[in-house]
C-alpha cells in the first residue's frame, strides 16, 4: 500500500496515517520520522499480568474526573487460522503473546491487546461451548443489511504510540526482528494468517479527531478538543459497565468476556453543520441535559457520568413524543439494576477516507449487547427519524462476535477447555 504524502501532512497526522497503511515500510517510515520514544519494556514473568486479558483499566491512565483514558493508537489485525489447532500451535501462539509482553509493559505507554476468537473458529470442535458462553453468529439487528466477520480471530492492539502498534504487529508476523529492543523468538506465522481486507485500524482522544480535516466529509467545524468525531466525549466511569460486570464468572471460560465489534460510518458533515450545538446535546444526550446546559463545549461539564438518571430515563417516551429523543437515554433503558451492561472500548477511525467508528463493546454475554443496541434504536419510540438519538447520522456497516478467553485459554482454545 502506498505510504501517505509527509509533505501534506503534520507529525501526528502523518504517524496515524501510517498506522492505517501498517505493514513493514509504514513501520519503517514511522522509525524514520523519529517516533522513538522511550517504551517501557514488559515483565520477565507474564503470569504476573492479570488473569483477565480484558483488565485494562488499571494499566490506563484517568483524566481529572476519574474516567478511564484510552490508549490513542488501535489496531484491529482479522486472523484466519491455517490449520485446525494442536498442541504445538497452541505453544506457539502463547509464545508468541508472552513475546509481547515481555517486549512492552502492560500499560498505555507500553501495549494493551486482547486475542478474541468468533464462532468460525469454535464451528471446528465436535463440542459445543459451554452454557456460560453466550456467543451466537452475528445478525442483524433492528432490521439493518450488516455484513458479517467471517474470520476466526481478531487482535486487538493498542497503545499511546504509533511505533509501538505497528511494530507488534509486524513482529507477530514475521516481518521485524525485534520488538522494543527484544529479539523476537516466536511469531503467530503458520499459526495464523492476517485478512488483511479487514483490517481495522483507529485513535481516539482529545483534539485528534480535529486534526482530520483534510480527509473527505471531515468538516473544519469539528470541535477542537473533541476525543470523538461527533464532538463529545464519551467512556464516563459511572456509564461504564465494570470489568467485573462483563466478566463471565463460572463455568471452563471463568474470566472470560465477549466483544461486539461495531463498524459504522458517520454523516459528519450533515451532524455538525444542520444542527446547533443544543440540538445535538439533546439528540447525542437528552433535551434536559440542552435545556439545562449540563454538558458543555464537549461534554467536559458531565464530569464521570453521562447525567442520565433515573428520572431522566423515565422521561425517554414523554420526549419522543415530544419530538425529540437523546440517544444515550435510549441505550439507558437497558440497565439492570440502575448498572450499565456494556464497557465500551470504541474509537474513531478515517479507515477507507471517511470519518467513522470501531464500536467495540464488552459484555458478560452478546445477548446484553443486542438488549442495548435494541433500546439505542429506539424503533419503538414515536420521534421523528431525524430526531430521534443519532440514528439518522450512524451507518452500521460490518458486526463481529468473539469470546475474550482468560490468558490461560488465550491460545488457541478448545470448546470444552475441562474435557481437553
């Protein structure tokens, strides 16, 4: 793929360009222009690191409201498995992410990644998942033509620094010799191959979206401390599900979780060029929080918490009715208990030149994903299309299932991990 133009574009577009392209030169290039930061290296015993390969929040760093701060670089590799799996391809793989973790502290300055398998990759056992382990086929959901990922596996890699996504990447595969300074011994190469077509790749936090202008149907309107495309922040603490509410609790897959992956495309320019900036708080929130200004320029006002409470939630078919109905008010209504159900991991990506997001949402089970994705539509509500929540602006175009195993089942697992 060719490399983007450095002339046209500033340092930071021009290494975030770089890890859309990847691949060796990009590596290279992104080496060249001096992003060679100090990475901290990784542990010499990586069964020191969590049990759970989701346990990311305690290796991320918070803003000044206690909400979690993602890494800025991600990178989503689709994996196609070359063979059935056996003893020796499971020591492979787990050599091979052991590499990683010894070559990269487990933090956002180092690298955070997960291995997820889709039930392509399960369809080959004679067993069937346990009762734990809700993983269906992905489907459509209300009504929508989504495309599918078809493939076995997906890594998720993602870190603060573009060299360092990159370059596990190409160490996985064969295509660099070191990882942070450390040889690599082992790579995933006759384990698994990359889909390379599905490849994913992305960044989010404050500002980063802002410097996209130059790509197509990014508008100059953006605002300038936006973390997301649609200009307000998102990932509040008291919004998210916990990393022990998505996490199974029993059965052989006991510290396991499920991801949804959500591609869609943004109509951003038509989102922040129609609307005011009080119609889309009520349209991205609730009429209330545009009524009483309770999120600012940004969402910076809301502090760790999105606002919706109960009473405001209660409200949600009243402003339908209304007209008018914000769309993370409608996704409310799926809490159990008063406790969200998703811990979403998502980020913005300008993947094929178009501004967009990779949904990536964890659950106990893909059943809570679809609840809440249900009441997000909001097809039962009575407000207008144009108004109701931001589904008018959203484009879904490919969804993907995967069960997270814990770090002891991550390579290569069987179906029924207590009978192997």
């Amino acid at each position: 793929m060719t490399l983007p133009d450095r002339s046209a574009l500033s340092r930071r577009d021009y290494l975030r360009a770089l890890v859309a392209v990847g691949g060796a030169s990009a590596l290279a290039a992104c080496t060249s222009e001096g992003d060679d930061v100090d990475v901290p290296s990784g542990t010499d015993d990586p069964a020191s690191l969590p049990a759970r390969q989701h346990a990311w929040n305690d290796a991320l760093t918070r803003d000044d409201d206690g909400n979690v701060r993602p890494s800025e670089h991600h990178v989503l590799v689709a994996l196609s498995l070359v063979d059935d799996p056996t003893d020796e391809t499971r020591d492979q793989v787990e050599a091979a992410l052991q590499g990683l973790e010894r070559a990269y502290e487990w933090s956002n300055e180092g690298l955070l990644f997960t291995l997820g398998y889709a039930p392509a990759y399960f369809d080959r056992f004679d067993e069937s998942l346990p009762d734990e382990v809700d993983l269906p086929e992905p489907e459509a959901i209300v009504g929508q033509a989504d495309e599918f990922d078809e493939f076995d596996a997906v890594l998720h890699l993602a870190s603060d620094h573009s060299r360092v996504v990159l370059e596990a990447e190409e160490g996985l595969f064969g295509d660099s010799d070191e990882l942070n300074g450390h040889e690599v011994e082992t790579d995933l190469t006759g384990a698994f191959e990359r889909v390379d077509d599905h490849r994913r790749t992305g960044f989010v936090g404050a500002g980063l979206p802002a410097e996209h202008t130059d790509v197509s149907r990014v508008p100059d309107s953006i605002p300038e401390e936006a973390p997301f495309f649609m200009g307000f922040r998102s990932g509040f603490a008291e919004s998210q599900a916990t990393e022990d509410r998505v996490t199974i609790e029993e059965g052989p897959f006991a510290g396991a979780t499920t991801q949804h992956v959500e591609s869609m495309t943004i109509q951003l320019r038509t989102w922040l060029e129609q609307d005011s900036h009080t119609q889309r708080v009520s349209k991205m929130f609730s009429p209330e929080h545009a009524a009483d200004d309770l999120v600012g320029d940004v969402g910076e006002a809301l502090g760790s918490s999105n606002g919706l409470t109960d009473e405001r939630i209660e409200t949600t078919e009243d402003d339908a009715r209304g007209g008018v109905v914000g769309h993370a008010q409608k996704a409310a209504r799926a809490r159990e208990d008063g406790e969200p159900l998703l811990l979403r991991r998502d980020f913005n990506t300008v993947d094929g030149d178009s501004p967009g997001l990779h949904f990536v949402s964890l659950q106990g089970g893909i059943d809570e994903f679809v609840r809440v994705r249900e009441a997000m539509e909001g097809d039962d509500l009575s407000a207008p299309n144009a108004n109701n929540g931001i589904r008018s602006y959203i484009f879904p175009n490919r969804r993907g299932n995967y069960l997270l195993p814990p770090r002891s089942l991550r390579a290569l697992p069987p179906a029924e991990p207590e009978q192997a």
